[in-house]
C-alpha cells in the first residue's frame, strides 16, 4: 500500500506503518553504508597523505646529504685549485708569501670567538684570510667581513700585531658579489680553466686592513 492509497481500516493504517517502517530502515541503512564508506575513504586518504609525507621526508633526507656530500666535494677541489698556485699570483701585488695553510681554525672561548679560514696566506707582517666558495655571493662577503673583525680581535688577545687583508673566491663569482668585495677592500679570486686568477682590482682600490 503506498501513501496515495486510500486508507479505509485499521489493517490499512497497520500496514501503512509497517511499509513506513520498512523504508525508515532502508533510508538509515543506506545512510550507515555511505557513513561508513566515507569513513573508510578517509582513512584511506589519511593513510596515503602519511605515507607520502614519510615518503617526502625521506627523499629530502636523502637529497640534502647527497648535496651536502656534493658540496664539501666541490669545496675541496676549489680549495685545492685555488692552493695550487695562489701564492704566485699574490706576488704580482706585491706580497711574498712565505707559508699558506688550509682550514685553519680559530677560538677563544673567554670572548666567544670562534671560526675558521679556508686559506690562510702569510707574508710576514701581513696576513691574507681567504674564504672559498663554489658559488661567491654577497651574503659569503658579507659573512667574511665579519669573520675578519673577529679574528682580529682573536689576534689581539693572542698579542698577534700583524696586520690582515681579506679575499674571496670561488669557481663562479656574481658580479654583484665581486663589486661589493671591491668596495670593502677585499680582493677577488676566480677559476680560469683550470688555473685561478686574482680579478684586477678596480682603480683606487686599496686593500683594507684588519
């Protein structure tokens, strides 16, 4: 019996119940089926979107030492270009270097000085400090004056009264880096083939002392 039909005794009015009942069942079946679905869906799409961020974690583990072990690689053979035959070239500034060292290391814990240089060039009275890098940047510039302020510091402290030039290099050098090098006193080291050169200062350029 539907609803359109005409109710004509208790038994119809029974029935009508009984069918209502009955569809009031289905619907909240239905509803429970498609609830659960969904929740099944979504858990499911949890599960990937966890999975993927695992996934993605570990690939920029792994990319990021992968680079890392590129750069200190790249870092060694600039470091080791550039050590080759960079005593020569500083010769024709007029400086003869009687000893050069590689990555040497500075501290002082009393004043809370730490750091290292790449390439340490010493000509007497004077000492060239070089940071390297594959790619020169001004950032790197920026950073080197501030590690020759403090291994200034770090010399006084030791009674060191020598004076200190600052350098930069790198396999590829942005020109804005080199300029900006320039205007602070600091002279700028760049691959040539296999060789490396001093970038002719501009003119008026004077070496800064630390």
């Amino acid at each position: 019996m539907s609803v359109q039909q005409s109710i004509t005794s208790f038994d119809d009015i029974h029935e009508l119940f009984r069918q209502t009942a009955l569809e009031f069942q289905k619907y909240q079946e239905e509803n429970r089926r498609k609830s659960e679905e969904a929740d099944r869906r979504s858990k499911e799409a949890d599960r990937k979107l966890e999975q993927y961020i695992k996934e993605g974690a570990r690939l920029r583990k792994e990319l990021h030492k992968k680079i890392s072990a590129l750069g200190s690689r790249i870092g060694d053979i600039v470091e080791n270009m550039i050590g080759g035959n960079i005593v020569g070239k500083f010769r024709v500034f007029g400086y003869e270097i009687t000893q050069h060292s590689r990555r040497s290391v500075f501290k002082n814990n009393k004043l809370g000085i730490s750091g290292q240089v790449d390439m340490f060039l010493e000509d007497g009275e004077v000492a060239i400090l070089i940071e390297v890098k594959t790619t020169l940047e001004t950032a790197d510039v920026r950073q080197h004056i501030e590690r020759l302020q403090k291994y200034r510091r770090y010399a006084d402290a030791k009674g060191d009264k020598r004076r200190f030039i600052g350098a930069v290099a790198g396999a590829v050098a942005e020109e804005e880096a080199m300029n900006f090098a320039h205007e602070n006193g600091m002279y700028v080291i760049i691959q040539s083939g296999d060789a490396v050169e001093i970038i002719t200062p501009p003119e008026g350029f004077v070496a800064k002392e630390w």
